[in-house]
C-alpha cells in the first residue's frame, strides 16, 4: 500500500517510517532499498528518498554503496556481540533500579507480560511471543525511571531486533519465558543484584545464538562466492 507525503516535511517522514521498517524487522538486514521503489511508494520524488537514506546511513541503520544503491545495514558478527554486551549492561542497571524503584502495579504488569509471552510460546507464535517479549523488556525499562536509560536501551534493543528472529525458536522462547520468571522473582524480593545478574545472564544467552546465526549467514555467503 502507497503511503502518500506531505512533500514539505517528506524526507523526516520518509526517515521515520523506514527507520520504522528496519527496526521492526519489515525490512531485514541486506535488504535492498531501491530509490526510484521508494519514490513510488511513498508518492514523492526521488531527492526526498535520496535524502533520508543518507539520514539513515548516516545514523548505521543504511549502507550506501558506490553504484550499488542502498541497503538494510547487515552487523557483522562482532558489532552483534558488541552491542549485545552492551544492551545486557543496560538490562542489567535497568534491572537492578526496577529492584529498588517498582511498584506492586508495575510487578503486576510484568507479570502479566511474561504470562502473554508463556501462552504466545505454548502457541508456537513467534511473531507474537517477540511483541510480548519487548513489552516485558519495555516495562522494566520504563520501571528502572530513568529515561536516558529507556531512551538508548530501547533504542538498542529495536536495532537488534531482526537478529533476535532469527534465534527465536519454540524451546528458546520457553526458557525465556522461565527466565523472566526468575528475574521478576528477583525484582519482587528487592534482590537488585540477583535481578541484574539474571538480566545479563539472560541477553547474555540470545547474543551468542544471534551470533551463532551471523556467522552461519557469512559463511553462507562465503560459501556462495568461491
């Protein structure tokens, strides 16, 4: 379906639905984002286009090759470790203030994600089990009240998200939900230091099958150049 833009403020609007598109995972890592596609898409002439992609490469979500075009910025299994290790830091503080700063209403609320995330995964429903996931992470970002940390957690997780796709996979997603049980235990205690462990425990554990996957992507790619 055509999105039709106001051309005055086109390439900010551009720039906020693909950004949109590649965080959710519409759009996936290689993708390739053709000016003159877009430009129909959206109803606009090709400079706006033009100017939100190099907004997007610019901010690492975009790589803009010489006669190539543009695409979905694919990691490379080290920037996947990197900013996992870095995101399991920021669950892990996040984590560790919800311990001392959650209210009875809040533990409440997390509960009743994680019991979305236990019947999407009884279900098998990935799609929905990884909306249920982020709104459990989601709480415990915005509980820990500090908003400089929701602010670049947040927007670490969504960057991170397409890969965390491809790791979710019915008997991951039951451990999951058990290690939410398990920190949401820890946080209910006050025990910010057990919850904080868990937390990194737990992103700890996706990042090495995300990375797991990366490197079977390269070698596939590897594999399909000799």
């Amino acid at each position: 379906m055509n999105v039709i833009l106001d051309q005055a403020s086109s390439p900010a609007s551009l720039v906020q639905i693909l950004e949109d598109d590649i965080l959710s995972g519409r759009l996936l890592p290689g993708a390739r984002l053709d000016e003159q596609a877009l430009a129909k898409r959206f109803e606009v002439s090709r400079t706006p286009v033009r100017e939100a992609l190099r907004h997007l490469a610019s901010s690492g979500l975009v790589e803009i090759k010489r006669n190539q075009g543009a695409t979905v910025m694919e990691l490379t299994t080290r920037s996947v470790v990197e900013m996992f290790q870095v995101l399991a830091e920021m669950e892990g503080l996040a984590a560790r203030l919800c311990a001392r700063r959650m209210t009875r209403a809040d533990i409440e609320a997390l509960r009743t994600e994680n019991d979305i995330c236990r019947v999407k995964a009884d279900q098998d429903d990935q799609t929905g089990f990884i909306l249920a996931n982020n709104a459990f992470h989601d709480v415990i970002w915005r509980c820990s009240q500090n908003h400089f940390l929701y602010q670049e957690a947040s927007k670490l997780g969504k960057r991170l998200n397409p890969y965390r796709r491809y790791v979710t996979h019915p008997r991951r997603m039951q451990e999951s939900c058990d290690d939410h049980s398990r920190l949401l235990q820890a946080i209910e205690n006050g025990d910010g230091e057990r919850a904080d462990r868990l937390m990194r425990e737990h992103v700890e554990l996706i990042a090495g099958g995300a990375a797991d996957v990366v490197v079977a992507l390269e070698s596939s790619v590897l594999s399909h150049t000799d």
